[in-house]
C-alpha cells in the first residue's frame, strides 16, 4: 500500500487497481477450472439455464454498472475531479457488474463440458472489464492546453 493519505488519488488508483485485478484473477482461475472439469457428465438442461442466465445478466448489468459508476461519480465531483472514495467506489460497482455475468457464463461452460458458446458472454465481459482499467485520469483535473 502506498504511504500517501488514504484518501489521496495515489491510494484510490492502487486500491482500485488491486480490487480490478483480483476480479479478473477470479474470472480467469474459473476458465482454468473450466477447462480441467470435463471428467463428469454433461447436463444440458442446466448450462442452457446458466448460459441465459449469465446472458440476461450481461445485458442487464453492464448498462447499469456503467450508470451507477457515473451517478457515483457525478455525487463525488468536486471541481473537475472525482474524490477517491467517489472513484473507488463507482469502480468497484462497474467491476462487480462485470464480473456476475462472466462468472454465470464460465459455469454454464463448466455444466455444459464446453467453453463454446457459454463462456461468449465471459468474453465479453472480459474485454470490457480489460477495457476499464482505471488509470485515475478523473482523479486529477484536465491538462491545460498549451498556449
């Protein structure tokens, strides 16, 4: 952990960094697991249940992880920032919001004994949660142009 205060941009991009890569640390231990699980029977009627679920799940809380991280940070704005707590905060939900439904999706893999096409919807999220890196840009205030 660094040094700087706990609510300083320093220790909310490192502790927003540290929480995003236990989440995708979690998605992929479970693609391994997947991959290794094909010893017992297949069920169908479950991975189909799963795979719509986890499906229904993407479609639902990706818009609104996206929504509840912008409201969060709209009530954390101070100036032309966001706090860190505001940053954390609408982080950890987008990250959450992402992980659900690749998590559904890899166990309806791991239920059906095939990683296609259950786990597109794990792809998915995946590429979206890789693509939400934080890089605690709105932690501090835009660049002023050069004059």
């Amino acid at each position: 952990m660094p040094t700087s205060p706990p609510d300083s941009p320093q220790a909310a991009l490192f502790t927003v960094r540290l929480i995003w890569a236990a989440m995708l640390m979690g998605m992929l231990v479970l693609a391994v697991v997947l991959t290794q699980s094909f010893s017992h029977p297949p069920t169908p009627a479950a991975a189909t249940r799963f795979a719509w679920t986890s499906a229904g799940l993407l479609l639902v809380t990706t818009p609104a992880g996206y929504f509840i991280r912008m409201q969060t940070y709209k009530r954390h704005w101070q100036g032309e920032i966001i706090t860190p707590r505001g940053y954390r905060t609408g982080n950890i939900i987008l990250f959450a919001c992402l992980e659900a439904p690749a998590v559904a999706s890899l166990a309806a893999g791991l239920l059906g004994r095939s990683f296609w096409p259950y786990a597109l919807p794990a792809a998915i999220a995946q590429v979206l949660f890789a693509l939400n890196f934080p890089t605690g840009r709105p932690l501090h205030p835009p660049a002023t142009p050069a004059r």
